[in-house]
C-alpha cells in the first residue's frame, strides 16, 4: 500500500552561486498493510519536516546521475522510518523529481 506526502514538496537547494536553484519532489510512501498506512499519514507533518531538512542541505552535484537519486531515495526511507517509528516503511517512490 502506497500513500502520497503531503503536496509536492519545493525547496531551496543548498548554492555557492548566486542564482537560486530549487528541486520539486513529490514521493509516494510505501508500507505493508492499511493500519501502517494509516500511522504514516497521523505523522505525515513530521515526516514531511524531515524531509525539507535534509533536502535544503543537498547540493545540486549531490542529485546527479542514477547514484545521486538512489542514496536521495536510501535517505528518505531512512528518515521517514525515523519519522513514523515503529511502523517500518518499505520503500519511496518518485513520482516527480525537478530540478531548477
């Protein structure tokens, strides 16, 4: 069972430029069975506060290629595991990744 995080999430990456650069993600959380889906959402301000803290620190280069999408995705089940704890979340999936 899946569950969409809030709306599309849009931050500030972190830059040594002057001009700003943003990245859009909107991510769907994966679980086993329904209950769990329904703990996840009861945190989803958390989870989504856990999120916009780690991705306002990324750098673009940090986002590059398949390696770059893959610890992003490695990371954010890490954190929202440690946001809905003790539910365990199986997976996150990328619906839109834009970076600006």
């Amino acid at each position: 069972m899946a569950c969409t995080v809030g709306q599309d999430l849009i931050v500030n990456l972190s830059s040594t430029g002057t001009q700003p650069r943003f990245l859009k993600l909107k991510v769907q959380i994966e679980v086993e069975n329904a209950s769990d889906l329904a703990k996840v959402e009861a945190v989803a301000p958390r989870v989504i506060d856990h999120f916009q803290t780690y991705l306002r620190e990324l750098r673009v280069d940090d986002l590059k290629g398949s390696a770059g999408i893959y610890r992003l995705r490695q990371e954010l089940v890490r954190r929202v595991n440690a946001a809905a704890y003790p539910v365990t979340v199986e997976d996150v999936l990328f619906q839109e990744i834009l970076i600006q």
